[in-house]
C-alpha cells in the first residue's frame, strides 16, 4: 500500500529577527541569499519556531534585499516575535514514503548574529572569526545533502550494494573453487553493504564475521593436513590432495572437484610406499573427508554472510529495479 507523508523539506536555522511590522501584509521578509541556500521560494508556506517565547506559527515567504540579512515579520505575525528574537525557519512537503527514506533536506546554519552565510561577507571586509568559520563548515555539510548530491549518493548506494551481492556470492562459489579466496571475497562484499548510506549493520557485526573469516580459514589450511596425519597419512599424501583440488577442478569439474583431493591422497601414498594400498586408500578417504567438512564449514560461514547482506541491501536493490526497468 502507497502513502504519503510530509517531511521538512528545508531549513534556516537560528536566525535573528531584524524588524517586526505590524502595518502590512501577514507574511515573513527573508534575505534572499537564504532563500537560495535552502531551497526555499517566495509564497511557499513556513513554520516559524521562536526560540525566546516558545511561539510556534504559519505564514508564508516575501523574498527581501539580497545580502541584507533581513528578518521581517509583517501583519498580525508581528505580534508573535520581538525584534532581536532568534527564530528558526522551516517548510515541509509531502512525498511517497518510500521517495521519503532516501530524502535530504537542505539546512542551513547562518551566522546567528549578522543572518549572513559564512560565504558572504560585509562591506567592511575582515578576516573570518572562527565563530564564522564554524557556521561554514555548517553550512557546507550541510549543502551535501541538497537533492542533486542525494541523487549521488543514492546512485553509489545502489553501486554498492550489487557488488556486496556480487562479492557475497562469488564468495560461495570460492569456498568449493580453489582458485577463489571463498570467505574473502564474503566479508568484501559485507563491507560494501555496510558502506552504504541507509546499513544498519553494527560495527561490532563487522568484527564478528571477520572474527568467523579468519578462524575458517585457518582451519581451512591445517584440517587438510591434520586429517591426513590422524588417517595415517604421509607428507607426500598431504601434497597429491592439494595437488588433485587443482586438478579436479580444471580438468573434470565439476565431479573433478569432489574426486579430486581423494585420487591424489591415494596417488600420493602409492607414490611414497606402492605395497601400502589399502593405507593409501584409507589416507584418500581421509583427504576426501576433510575437503567435505571444509567446504561445509566455509560454505556455511559464507552463506550466513550472504544473508546478512542480503538483509542489508535488498529494500536499495529492489528499489533501483523497479525505478530502472519502469523507464524502459
């Protein structure tokens, strides 16, 4: 179901009022360099939040002399404020819900003193104080998030998210391919999906599934060799079980993968003592077993990563989907 909601829209915060006119029209006169820096129109309807009496009311937008700082409630408005009262501006509109997530509003710091932007600069010119330089860096982390970089950095959203998908299953298939880094390529794809704007993911997720990464790797490396060793295995079995992943997997895939650490264990044994068959057979069986629990285990370490992905991303990734291909 499809519904709406109003959000804030933009923003001018604290800002001081500089005339209280009481024989005009009801509205609010705004320096129009502020306008400009909130995305805000003449006759668009705004809330007027005072922060000195706590007053909390509606008119709407007259676009005053650029520069000027001006500040002017006019008609029955002007009973509301007192001159030198700081106030803050704000307007809202109504839009999807889903369009709502990924909104930004534009908000602006001006210095409270002069309602000057930081940019802008009297007619005496001086140095910036670094009260003018902090409300620059305001307003500047701020203009980031207007519509235009929104649309940026949903678009390096989307980015991300495919390659956290992409990365997560190349990831499953490395855990049975050998030339693969299978849990690697796993955690990569989780830290694009926590890279995102919108990740819920914890850091301390992060720390665990690194954690989960590294200890299955590790096992990947000494089970082979250990099962080999607990079967009565030799070194040189050892080696024909690694040499046979390879050579299952590029010339009989994908059985060739299965079989392989198996043939090569016994060929190893055989090689190393001929008259020994039935241990060689029994060291194959050993490779076979610990190649199975192996990919098993990092299969499902890389299964759990894909789902917490997927989990992260997918609401993104449908999104694009249906916003691409409802525009061919």
């Amino acid at each position: 179901m499809k519904f709406q909601i109003e959000v804030i829209k933009s923003k001018i915060h604290r800002v001081t009022v500089t005339q209280a006119n009481l024989n005009y029209v009801g509205s609010i006169t705004i320096d129009e360099a502020l306008l400009e820096a909130a995305n805000m129109i003449e006759g668009e309807k705004v809330q007027i939040m005072d922060n000195n009496n706590g007053e909390r009311f509606e008119t709407y937008i007259i676009k005053g002399e650029r520069g000027s700082g001006c500040i002017c409630l006019n008609g029955a408005a002007a009973r509301k404020v007192q001159v030198g009262d700081v106030v803050i501006i704000a307007s809202y509109a109504l839009m999807d819900f889903e369009d709502a997530k990924q909104f930004r509003p534009w908000v602006i710091f001006p210095d409270t003193e002069t309602n000057r932007l930081a940019t802008q600069r009297p007619d005496r010119q001086k140095s910036p104080s670094e009260r003018e330089i902090f409300h620059l860096n305001y307003y500047l982390c701020y203009q980031v998030r207007s519509r235009d970089r929104t649309a940026i950095h949903h678009d390096m959203d989307v980015v991300l998210s495919i390659c956290a998908f992409l990365l997560a299953i190349l990831g499953i298939a490395g855990c049975i391919v050998p030339a693969l880094p299978g849990t690697l390529l796993s955690y990569g794809g989780l830290l694009c999906a926590y890279f995102t704007s919108y990740s819920q993911m914890s850091a301390s997720a992060l720390w665990i599934w690194l954690a989960v990464c590294i200890a299955v790797s590790v096992a990947d490396y000494v089970l082979p060799a250990w099962m080999t060793k607990r079967f009565g295995g030799s070194r040189a079995g050892s080696i024909g079980a690694t040499v046979g992943v390879f050579v299952g997997f590029f010339f009989l895939p994908p059985i060739g993968i299965i079989l392989g650490p198996f043939l090569g264990a016994v060929i190893g044994e055989l090689i190393n003592n001929r008259d020994e068959r039935a241990k060689a057979l029994l060291v194959g069986f050993g490779s076979f077993l610990s190649f199975i629990v192996g990919t098993g285990v990092k299969l499902i370490a890389s299964i759990g990563i894909l789902v917490h992905v997927f989990a992260d991303t997918f609401p993104a990734v449908k999104e694009w989907f249906a916003t691409t291909f409802s525009n061919i």
